[in-house]
C-alpha cells in the first residue's frame, strides 16, 4: 500500500470516528432530553398524586358513618298545656282601639273572654350517652313539656323525664328506662374542631326521622344574643326546626356539637352547642339536677376605645366594674365600681364574655385572686366565690342590659341578634330572660320576644325602654305590644 492509500484510508477512518461520535452525542442529548420529559411528567405525576391524597381526605361518603351512628340517635315529641293569652278584642285593628278604647270598650260590652286551654305538640331530636338511657337534648325542646316520648331508631317509644336543665346554655338531661342496653354516641373534643373540618348532622327536621346532612365548620365562637354564655359553633351543614338536640358529629363518629339554632332567613347558617360546654355541666345536671355556677356579686361592661382613653388604658380589654352587689363577694374583697378586672386566677379576661365563662366553671366557695386596674394601677383580690343566684345576671348589664320588671330581663338588640332573628331592623328590645312564675311569665310572655311598645308607648331602643318602664311600673298593670316570630300581639302584665 503506498502512501497515498494510507492517506486516504486515514481520512476515511477521520470521518467514519467523526460521524460515529456525533451519532453518539446526538444519541446521548435525545436520552437526556428525553430523561429529562421524563422527569416533567413525574414530576406533574408526583403533583397530581399530592392533589388526589388532599381531596381523597374528603370521603366519597358518608355512608357508612351515617349507618353507625344512627341508632344513637332519638326523635323526641312533647305535649305541654297552653293557656291562651290575656284579652283579645274581636276587630285587631288600631283604628278601632283609637276610637272606642280598645280592650276596656270591649270588655265592659262584650264581658271578658275566659283563657282556653289547648295542647301544643313539637319535635326534636337527641343523641343517647350511656346504655341505661341517658340522654341529652335542648331546654326548650323540653320546656314545660307535660309528657315527653322518644322513639329510638329501631321503632320503640319511651317515656321521658327530665333530670336536669338549664337555661342559660339551653341543655337539659333526659332518662328513660330501656328494656336492654342502648346504643351510645362517644362525645368529642370540640375545642380540636378547625374552620373547615367536615361535620355531620343527625336529627328529626319537619319531622323526617334519622335524617342525615353534612357540611363543615364555618366559625367557631358565635355570639348570637341566645344567652350569657354563647359561644357556638357555626355550620352549614343543614339544621331546620327538628333538629334541635339532635348531635353534630365529626369524621371519627364523635359528638362534638348539640344542633341548636338556625338564623331565621339564612341559609347553610346553623348553630350547635359546643360539647365540650355540654361535658362540665354533665355531672351537675345529673346529680342536681341544675348547673351550680360562681357568682362574684358584680356587673360588668365591655371597654370600648372611649373608655379605655378615659380610664387611662393601654388596650380596650377587660371587664369593666359598672355595679356592685351590696354584702356579695367582691365587694367584701374590696373591688369598687370603676375597677377594671384584668385576670383572674392567671386567666387572662379579655372581654365579659371571657368573664362570664370563667366565672361559671370556678367552684363554689373556693378563693380565687383577681387582678384589677385601678386609676391605672393594678392591684390584686382574693374573693370568696359564691353560688349565682337564678333572679342575677353575671355580667353584661350595662349598657347592653337592661334591669328587670316583672320578672324580665331585656337586652339591645344588636345587627348580629337581629340577623339571627331574621328581623329587618334593630327596633325594640328582646327579652333576655324571664323568671319562672313571675308577671311576665303568667302572662305568657317568653324569652326570646321582642317589646315594641309599653302603655302605647313606641320602644325602639333599650334607651327608650329604661325611660317608659319605671312610669309603667307605678300602674296595677302594663300593656305591652310583643313581636313573637312574624306575629305581633298585646300582653297585659299585672303586678
């Protein structure tokens, strides 16, 4: 081979290496590049997997939940006498009042009208808590009820007593006398529940038995003017009349809301009972068949901004002392209208709402320190609680309270308590609370009810009721006009 051969073969073999390497750079880029679409697709793969698990915590359903929680679950019907109110003229027309008097024409023509008796039956629900037939429910599903019955899921019907109530949280304990042991729900934490947990509702709507819904927590901490010591849960799983009583269940079949109250023109807005408030007062309804409470023998009001400048303070918090109960615990301590309650026993008291609760779960006749400010400087009690008398309320008298006639309390009513209520303003003033067997309630009137006007006097505000009352009081009796629901009627309340 001579030398030009070699030349050539040499170039030869120069581009067969050349064309072979850039085969294998070209080979090795395409299996990168395609290593690397591989890993995009993983990657998105990987994403889409992570989404999935999120949503796959929703169950596809409840079904099975439902299945095994119902049997825990009761219907309750009640009966309860109604005596028909005061004095009803035959025309209810205020043209007619304004020309020949109203009810004082028509009684000395006409004669008084006797009160009738009829007998009013309602629904709710419950959820059973230990197997001899305990059971619990809400107050006014039960209140002065003459005969209570509840039907368990199976069909069987017993009856009921009530072993204990209390009206302030609106819970009342039920017994019946099963033939075998009852099926039991398992009662939750609900202080775990997060906004936007699931939650189930099981009760007795309109009277459609063993009815289920679901939805989630909408809010947690609802005050809604239903009395001193709310704090519901909000939740838009559906809740209608029935329903009262009846359990909110979490994913893992625990009780951790009693079904309560609905906002009148709302929809997906229901409120429940924490249980967690239901479990500290169990032992009390059981034994005594009430809720002892701690009483500190004061009144309190909220700090507003204007206060707290005025008073000299750093922050709007705390419950400021608007009236002491003479020979009552705090003022044997020595705390002075004025004074400022910032903590008690380390617990810090942000509002009187605060106060309330930690007040109600303090035990009766034991010695709690509270820390007070006082011309902006703290200083410390130790006050002997006592027990909360029924006819007082804590806290939250002024300027949101009114005092009490006939047996009566009353509150402003404030945007959120007239959302709830479905009312289109904020005029009048709603009774708060009234005592058993006094004026107010031999006349028929109930918590709840809203005062338009005394003697014909238009009330709007608490401002106007706190000036119309103490003349009305000076009479033998009070014509008042009530607003209950969509209804309007007049109530005469005698001393």
């Amino acid at each position: 081979m001579n030398s030009k051969d070699t030349k050539k073969r040499k170039r030869f073999l120069s581009i067969l290496m050349s064309f072979l390497v850039a085969i294998f750079i070209i080979s090795f880029a395409g299996t990168v590049h395609f290593s690397a679409i591989s890993l995009g697709v993983s990657s998105h793969d990987a994403m889409a997997a992570s989404t999935t698990e999120v949503i796959s915590s929703a169950p596809s359903s409840f079904a099975d939940l439902a299945e095994q929680l119902k049997p825990a679950v009761v219907n309750i019907s009640t009966t309860k006498t109604i005596a028909a109110g005061g004095y009803r003229s035959p025309f209810n027309d205020p043209r007619f009042e304004r020309f020949f008097g109203g009810e004082e024409f028509f009684k000395r023509f006409f004669g008084d009208t006797p009160g009738r008796e009829f007998k009013q039956r309602s629904l709710g629900s419950g959820f059973i808590i230990s197997e001899d037939g305990y059971i619990f429910t809400n107050n006014h599903v039960v209140e002065k009820a003459d005969k209570i019955v509840v039907k368990l899921s199976n069909g069987k019907e017993y009856n009921a007593t009530v072993k204990g109530k209390d009206k302030n949280t609106d819970l009342a304990l039920l017994k019946i006398e099963p033939d075998n042991g009852l099926p039991v729900v398992k009662l939750g934490d609900s202080s775990k529940l997060r906004v936007g947990d699931w939650v189930i509702a099981i009760g007795n709507p309109f009277g459609l038995s063993q009815t289920v819904t679901a939805g989630i927590v909408s809010a947690k901490g609802r005050v809604i003017g239903a009395g001193p010591y709310d704090d519901f849960i909000q939740t838009d799983a559906s809740i209608n009349p029935g329903n009262s009583g009846g359990p909110l269940f979490n994913l893992n079949g625990e009780v951790v809301g009693i079904n309560t109250a609905i906002v009148a023109q709302g929809q997906g807005i229901g409120f429940a009972i924490p249980i967690d408030m239901a479990k500290d007062i169990l032992p009390n309804l059981r034994t005594k068949g009430k809720v002892v409470r701690g009483w500190l023998g004061v009144s309190v009001q909220g700090v507003t901004e204007d206060i707290a400048k005025n008073l000299g303070l750093k922050t709007a918090e705390g419950a400021l002392v608007s009236n002491i109960f003479k020979g009552d615990p705090a003022e044997k301590a020595g705390i002075k209208t004025g004074d400022v309650i910032i903590e008690i026993e380390e617990k810090v008291v942000k509002d009187t709402h605060e106060l309330i609760k930690i007040v109600a779960g303090i035990t009766v006749g034991s010695k709690v320190k509270i820390k007070v400010l006082r011309d902006g400087r703290q200083k410390t009690f130790t006050v002997k609680v006592t027990e909360r008398p029924e006819s007082k309320d804590l806290a939250g008298v002024e300027p949101e309270e009114s005092r009490e006639y006939f047996g009566m309390t009353v509150q402003e009513i404030t945007p959120e308590i007239a959302e709830h209520l479905g009312l289109p303003g904020a005029a009048g003033v709603i009774i708060a609370q009234v005592e058993s067997g006094s004026p107010a309630d031999e006349a028929g009137i109930q918590a709840g009810d809203i005062i338009r006007q005394v003697n014909r006097a238009r009330v709007s505000s608490l401002k106007e009721y706190r000036s119309v009352m103490p003349r009305a009081v000076s009479g033998d009796s009070v014509l008042v006009l009530i607003q209950r629901g969509k209804s309007k009627f007049f109530a005469v309340i005698r001393k």
